[in-house]
C-alpha cells in the first residue's frame, strides 16, 4: 500500500492533467489525441486489480532490466519535462513488474501496461502527420464527389474543397487520426473483454472494419463540415467542428464497433477450415 500511496504522490498531479487538459480542451492538439486514456486507464486499472489474485501468487524475484526501467524513469520525472514525466509513466509501471516478479509479473500485466502506454500522451502524432497527406487527399476527394452528386458546387484541389467559394481544408488534425486512434484503442479493449484475441481471424476481421469504420465516419464528418461551411450555416459547423456534435458523433461511431464485433462474433468461424480427404484441417 506505501508503494501505491507513493505513485498516487507522484503520477497523480499528472495524470490529472491529462484529464483536465482532455475534458477542457486546454492541452496540446498532439497531446489531445490520447484522450481516449480517460476510459483506458481506469479500465486497465480495473484489469491490473482484479489480476490480485495471480499476481500474488507469483513468487518474489527481481529481474536487472527492472532496475534501470525504474532509473531512467526517475531521470525522466526528475526531468520537468513534459513529454519526459509522461513517458516515466508507463517505464514506472513496467519497472516495478520486473522488479516484484520478474518476466512472469511483466507477462501478467501486459495488457494494461499496454493501454498505459497507449494512453500516455507523446509528440507521436506530430511525428506521424507528415505522412497522412494520401488520406487527406483522399477525403478531400472523396468528400467533394459526395457533394457533386448532391449537386453542390464544389472544386477540389489537393486537400482543399472550394464550395460555393468557400475554401475548406481538410488538415491533418481534421483527417481522422485522433479518430483512428480511439477506435482502435477500444477495439483492443472489446477484444480483451470479449475474449476475442484467441482468434485471428476475427481479431483481424474486427480491426479492418475498425479501421474501415473509422475512414468512412470522418469522410462523411468532412463532408458534412464543408456542406455546413459553404451553404454559410455556421452554427451546425461550429456545433459538429467545435462542440458536443463532434463528441456526440464520435459516440455513434464508437458504440457501433460493438454492434460490428457481435456480428463478427455470430457469424465469423474462430479459425479457417479445409476440409481435405474427409479430414478437417485448421
């Protein structure tokens, strides 16, 4: 308990703002991308508690990696720096595994390491925009072809959509990353609580349409927005860009992954079979 009341001490400061920043919108674009830790992290906190038990059960042993993770990740908190103390975070967690258990205790709370990790906000994104330009073109495209068959005078050029002569671009924070993001981040969580992993085929089946959801939901997301901002009707833009009808939105998409796995669940076999000389193969 003295070592939980301690990373309450430390990480608690933090981790509330992460959540302020999430919930406010006051944190950086980069950083906002991983707002979906506020229904990760209590769910792996929820996993690592009821894993008490087998954790328990493990016997004492100390593993060197232990020991450096938990030194560079007191540097990195000692640091000051922001991106620094987030990522000593999770280098905390996985340090005190290896230090208490060893292996078997790392392997025991790999998945909610996991969500640690991918809730703990970086300059990942920033790193990765530079090579979504093909998605944005290809939203960009997309979203004016919907609009033409509406018949709406759209013009598109690269990632920008001139409707009614309204410019509208479709920039690497509005091309649905954050969006790809959170989607597959609670795919992975549906996965682990309806036990799906043991299964490759649906696991794979179930990110593909995860990601299929996800570039279909932002496309009619920007098509809606350029509709909006070049028909004038700014107040359904701001309400679906700004405010709660993007979250709202979000929501929809979200639930639907649920609906998606069931579907996956019922009608997708666990594994392959042949069927080869009367003898099933798999």
């Amino acid at each position: 308990m003295a070592l939980i009341g301690l990373l309450v001490l430390m990480y608690g400061p933090l981790l509330w703002h992460w959540v302020d920043g999430w919930l406010n919108k006051s944190i950086s674009i980069q950083h906002e991308y991983f707002s979906h830790g506020m229904i990760g992290l209590p769910f792996a906190a929820y996993i690592a508690w009821s894993q008490r038990p087998q954790w328990q059960r493990l016997p004492e042993q100390f593993h060197p990696a232990g020991f450096g993770l938990l030194a560079l990740s007191s540097a990195l908190y000692l640091s000051q720096l922001s991106d620094w103390m987030n990522i000593s975070l999770p280098l905390m967690l996985a340090g005190l595994c290896l230090s208490l258990k060893g292996l078997p205790g790392l392997k025991l709370m790999g998945f909610p390491l996991a969500l640690v990790v991918l809730a703990t906000p970086s300059q990942l994104p920033y790193l990765i925009e530079p090579y979504i330009l093909p998605l944005q073109r290809f939203i960009a495209a997309v979203a004016g072809f919907l609009l033409m068959q509406g018949g709406i005078d759209v013009t598109v050029d690269q990632i920008y959509l001139r409707v009614n002569d309204r410019m509208v671009e479709v920039a690497p924070h509005c091309a649905g990353l954050k969006m790809l993001f959170t989607s597959l981040y609670v795919a992975l969580m549906l996965i682990y609580w309806n036990r799906v992993w043991p299964s490759r085929l649906r696991t794979s089946i179930f990110l593909a349409a995860t990601v299929g959801v996800s570039v279909v939901g932002n496309i009619i997301r920007n098509t809606l927005l350029s509709y909006f901002h070049g028909t004038d009707n700014e107040a359904a833009f701001v309400w679906l860009h700004d405010s709660w009808g993007g979250d709202l939105y979000s929501a929809i998409l979200l639930v639907s992954l649920i609906f998606i796995l069931r579907l996956i669940q019922q009608y997708v076999p666990e594994q392959f079979s042949f069927a080869t000389n009367n003898q099933s193969i798999v």
